[in-house]
C-alpha cells in the first residue's frame, strides 16, 4: 500500500534545468513539467495556468496550488505579460536559489513569493508609478529605484502585511543571487528602499507559572479520560464506514436514496450507549450527532497533540509529520557484566518519537524524548487513526499518526492530516486561562524590552492564548527551573521529563546526536538538527537563571543581603534613578550565566549564585551562606530560619550534641539579624 508520506517532497530536475539554461533570453518551454506525482503525472507545467507543487512540499499539510488565472480579474496583453513574468521568477526562485535545510526554496514559501508577486502586478497595472508612468512591467518597477519607492509607500498607506513587505525585501536579495545571466536584468540602486519593515519580530512568550502549571494539570486530567476509552472509541470510529449509521431515520431514508431502508442503524444517542462511551462524549466532547462528530474528533486529536508539544518541545509541523509507528526505543546506558557474562545492572531504555522526513532523495530521522504522558498521547491518536483509517480503508501504519477525521460525514475527502480551527479545539483551552495581573508582571520580567500590556493577546481578563511554539519556549524555560519543577502541585509526569531531559539533553551526554540526530550520509556521521528542543534546554539554563536573578532584582521591594544580595539591592536604586536599565541588566545577567559565571539555586535563607558545587550547601550548614560572596539573603526566610531553630532548640538536651549544633547556627543568624538588617530598616 502507499504510504502518506512516500507522496512528500519528490525531487526537482535542477541539473537538466541548469544544463538547460544559458543565456539572459532562455525561457523553459510552455509544456516544461515542474512537478509529477508519485505516479509521474504532471501537476504543475509552466505555460498552464495551475502548479499544484502538493507533491515537493515538506510540510504535512497541503498547501494551496498557484493560479495565475486570477492575478487579474479581467484579459489582456498587459495583463498576461505581467502574469509571465510572475512566472518567470518563481521558477528562477525554485530552481536557481539555494536556500533552506534542503538547498532549494520549499514550494509553500513559493506559493508566499506567488502572493508577493501578485501584489506587486496589481500594482504594476492597476496603479503604476504615477499617471506619467502608467502601466509597467514587474522588470521596470524592480530595477527603478523611483518606482519601487513609490511601490513601498503605496504598501505601507494600503496597509499591506508585514509578511508581504519583509517578502518583497528578501525577493530582491535572491534575484541577486538568481544574477543577471539567468535573470535577464539586473537590480540595483533598489536595496536601500525602506519597506517599513518591523525589524523587532515578537518572539513567542514564555507561558506565566500559574497558567502553565494548570494547562499541564488540565491536559493531563482530559488525556486520562481519552486513553482509559481509547479502545471503545476505536472500534466506535470504526461503525462510521457504515454511511447510514448514526444518522436520524430521516437522514438514514434520504442517504438510501429516498426510501426507507429494510433496517434502520443505531441513531447517534444509542450508538453511544451501545459502545458505552456516553461518559467520553460529554463537557468539551460533547457530540450531538454524526454530522458534527468529526469536529469533536478534532478536539480529542488536539489534545493529543498540545500533549505531545508539552511534553516534547516539538514543532507544529513535526509533529503533524510523524507517522503512526513513531515510538522507538534506544539505549542509553549498556547493561553491566560481571566477569561470568551474566547482567548485574540492566541497561537503562529510553523511549522516543520520531519524525521521518526525506530530503534530497533519502530518508532523515530526527528523535525527541517520550515520556509516558506523550506516549499515551500517542497511543490515543493511534485508536483514533486506526477508526478513521477503516473509513478510508487503508492500512493506519502507511498514514499520519493524526489523520484527517472529515470522511465521516465526507466520503470524499482525500487522505492527509486535519487543519484545526478555533470550533475544533476543547473549550478549555481557548476559554479556560484567565490572565491576571501576577501573569501579567511575570510575563513583563520574561521579556523587559516588551510591554505586553500594549499588546491585545496579552490583557488582564483575557483568556491566554496557547500556541505550539509557546509549549517549545516554556519547555525549555521550566525544565530547567529547580523551583518550577518542585511545586508539589505539578504532574510527576512532567517532573519525570525534567529529569530525562537534564540527563539526555546535556552537551556532554555521549549519545546524543546518534540518538536524536539523524545519519548524514554525505558527511557519514550523525548530525543534531539545529531546530531540535534540546538546544533551547541547553540555552533555557542561563534563561532561568537570569529570569530568578531579576524576579530578586526588582520583583519585590523586599531587603535583601548577604554578597550578591547587598549588589541586588544597590541594582534596584539604579534602575530606580534611571542609571541603569533592565533590558541591559538581562542581557548582562543572560551572558555571565552562559559563560558559567553565575549560577542560581535557591537555598533555605535566600538564594546561592555560586557555579560549581558547594559542599556547605551538600552538608546542610545553611549559616555559611550569611558569610558567603555568592549570596542571597532575604530577611523573611532569615526570620523563618531563625524560629525553626529557636523551636528546635527547646526540644534537645542542654550540652547534647544536636544543641550545640542548632545553637551554634542559631546564634549566628541571630548575630546577623542584628548587625546588618536593623540598621537598614532604621534607616
């Protein structure tokens, strides 16, 4: 059977092409093929007026075909000569430009080029330069300084996007690198034009703790229920290759042709109750019947896959590229022998999913850890592929791990993964998170140089809006968080992730890229994707420990002491004068972490930046922080200290070892609560 992901990214005659093309007047032919299927059937020919590039493409999903015949809405000459140049350049952009993990553009950044390109033709035709000019060519307005000036201030009073306008930028950098020879013109004076382009791109935030706490609690407790009815629901899905079943008797008659059937099917309500899953199907899986089942479906699937993300850190677009069997198991530590041959330690197995894609002729695999909650994610996508995949009948191992659940009410529908809208996704995930005031500062300490109170997703009293990359981010940012990870409240799922993460993630674990990086075959050694998680896990220590360094900086107005403590507090009067800001002060604090000048773990009277072990803080000796360099110390753990201690030394023996010891300590603290805190508070 063909497998889904045998259709992906056939390959390009680049070699024939260039070996072709000589000369600034050379033009493919108009029954030039650029495209064939799996079959070798043509899908994209340049002199037709549809490419469907759905064969070359990387992605999971299908991308829209360019049609050239709706640049314009009306025919003519002018019209038609802009459309061959729009032309003229996507191929010049397909096959003469290097760029990307392949070598060549990806056809879905094509098709954004196509849309670049259109709106620049309008222009070309419908407004031109000026009443002067009328009617140019797309040659003339991108080798006219004067014309694509005019060009660029017309995006910008239209409103045009962003994305078109960083687009029409980076196309004069890669018909540079297309040259003049192939081109047939050359740009220049053109490279200094302002497209009023936002150079300051927002990255995607890190989720604030109390939110990402709960949605971690809350996809947890929705994935339990998924995967203890995995079983009832995919033999549920499986009735549905039945066209009738699960419709009212009426729809039933008007599906058989307008006449009633020898026998009716269960209708929707008692095809729960048969199959015992009336329980699933309620709350945000509620279901009123088979015509709006494949949206709930969407929903079950979505969280599977915002699991998944969780869990792993992975993309949106690798995760929708893995396929059904995507659970491997390797090896990480080899079992230990004695001298007999006989086991004593067995070896130490870590599960992990993995993504199969193939670039330039031949299959790459990239590995992410799996935890259990995101192999039970997995597991509950994979009933729900094997119900869908009998509707489609077709073998679920040769298919995405999310199938597309739309042949249920759609017997047309082609085989591929879903596209997810805000109707198909959970209710508590759209509506559930309220930003509050505390999410709000904490998300401003995460990224000082944006104010997030500016900007509409991010309003108290909003719902929180998840994104996948936002998984990826928080990921990397909390694994690392000593503090995150020991709140008593959080799943010991994902403590269990933090632990696996720490040890397989770090630059110094041997199997790293043979694990998680794929065989290269032209270099013959394995290679780590610079896109994989586990570089941000890395990063995400100097992060956090910046992120706990500022939340002490000016988080509160709490004194603080001790030798780095003392240098917070004469921080906060500078960032109060003004002398200093907190965007540079980040920065600084990222860098030193990064170069492992810093370091951050909180302690029992504070905090400790010291790098490197510390065989007080191994022992316990908590009073050796008040005399160390490296430092936190905030009065009201200070206060604690000294009470528990106080209590303490009423239940020992006077003279009794353990008293000398807590006294010992107690006098000290006691000695430093004096010395240095009243003097401040006076003050």
């Amino acid at each position: 059977m063909k497998n889904f992901f045998d259709e992906l990214n056939q390959g390009l005659q680049v070699a024939e092409v260039i070996q072709q093309s000589h000369g600034k007047s050379w033009r493919p032919s108009a029954d030039f093929v650029l495209c064939r299927d799996l079959e070798g059937n043509p899908t994209a020919v340049f002199g037709k007026p549809y490419w469907d590039f759905n064969p070359m493409r990387l992605r999971a999903n299908k991308i829209w075909a360019i049609r050239f015949d709706g640049v314009f809405g009306t025919s003519g000459t002018a019209q038609n000569s802009l459309t061959e140049e729009i032309k003229w350049i996507l191929f010049c952009l397909l096959f003469f430009v290097s760029t990307g993990h392949i070598g060549r553009m990806s056809v879905s950044m094509l098709s954004q080029y196509f849309l670049t390109l259109r709106t620049a033709a309008r222009f070309c035709y419908e407004k031109g330069a000026g009443e002067l000019a009328g009617v140019i060519s797309l040659q003339e307005l991108l080798t006219t300084p004067a014309y694509l000036t005019a060009y660029a201030r017309w995006m910008k009073v239209n409103e045009v996007g962003s994305t078109q306008r960083k687009l029409m930028r980076a196309l004069l950098g890669h018909l540079v690198s297309v040259g003049e020879d192939r081109l047939g013109y050359k740009l220049q004076g053109v490279f200094d034009i302002d497209f009023d382009i936002d150079e300051d791109a927002k990255q995607h935030p890190v989720i604030p703790t109390k939110i990402y706490l709960a949605v971690i609690n809350a996809l947890g407790l929705s994935l339990d229920v998924l995967y203890d009815h995995r079983e009832p629901l995919e033999q549920y899905l499986g009735e549905f290759d039945n066209p009738r079943y699960g419709y009212t008797h009426y729809h039933q008659k008007k599906v058989n042709g307008n006449k009633a059937p020898k026998s009716y099917e269960p209708v929707f309500e008692e095809t729960l109750k048969i199959h015992k899953i009336e329980s699933l199907f309620s709350g945000d899986f509620s279901c009123s019947g088979r015509g709006v089942l494949s949206s709930t479906v969407l929903k079950m699937q979505w969280v599977a896959k915002t699991v998944i993300h969780l869990y792993t850190g992975m993309r949106d677009q690798e995760v929708l590229r893995l396929p059904y069997d995507c659970i491997d198991q390797d090896e990480v530590v080899s079992a230990t022998l004695d001298e007999g041959g006989l086991a004593r330690d067995k070896p130490i197995i870590v599960k992990v999913l993995s993504t199969t894609t193939k670039f330039t002729g031949y299959r790459k695999t990239v590995s992410w850890l799996a935890t259990d909650e995101a192999v039970r994610a997995v597991e509950v996508a994979r009933a729900i592929c094997r119900g869908i995949s009998k509707l489609y009948g077709v073998d679920p191992k040769a298919m995405p791990l999310f199938l597309n659940p739309a042949i249920i009410n759609r017997a047309q529908t082609e085989i591929g993964v879903p596209f997810w809208n805000d109707v198909s996704k959970p209710d508590f995930l759209l509506e559930g998170f309220i930003i509050t005031p505390s999410d709000l500062e904490e998300l401003q300490l995460t990224d000082p140089s944006r104010d997030f109170s500016n900007e509409k997703f991010f309003q108290v009293g909003s719902p929180w809006n998840f994104t996948s990359h936002q998984f990826r981010r928080s990921l990397a940012f909390y694994g690392s968080s000593s503090g995150f990870i020991s709140m008593p409240s959080l799943r010991k799922q994902f403590k269990h992730l933090c632990t696996q993460m720490t040890r397989y993630y770090a630059n110094n674990f041997e199997l790293l890229k043979t694990i998680f990086g794929y065989y290269d075959e032209k270099k013959g050694e394995y290679v780590l994707p610079k896109t994989h998680v586990l570089f941000e896990v890395q990063t995400g220590v100097p992060m956090n420990i910046a992120y706990d360094l500022l939340a002490h900086a000016f988080g509160d107005d709490a004194p603080l002491f001790g030798g780095v403590g003392s240098y917070i507090s004469n921080q906060r009067g500078k960032l109060e004068s003004g002398d200093v800001h907190i965007v540079d002060m980040r920065k600084e604090t990222e860098r030193q972490a990064a170069d492992g000048k810093i370091s951050y773990r909180p302690t029992l009277l504070g905090a400790c930046t010291r790098t490197g072990k510390c065989e007080h803080f191994l022992l316990g000796a908590a009073v050796s922080c008040l005399s160390c360099a490296d430092g936190i110390i905030e009065k009201e753990k200070l206060d604690e200290a000294i009470e528990d201690n106080e209590r303490d030394l009423e239940l020992y023996e006077p003279g009794s070892g353990e008293y000398q010891v807590v006294q010992y300590e107690l006098s000290n603290m006691r000695k430093f609560r004096e010395r240095l805190i009243p003097a401040v508070e006076v003050a």
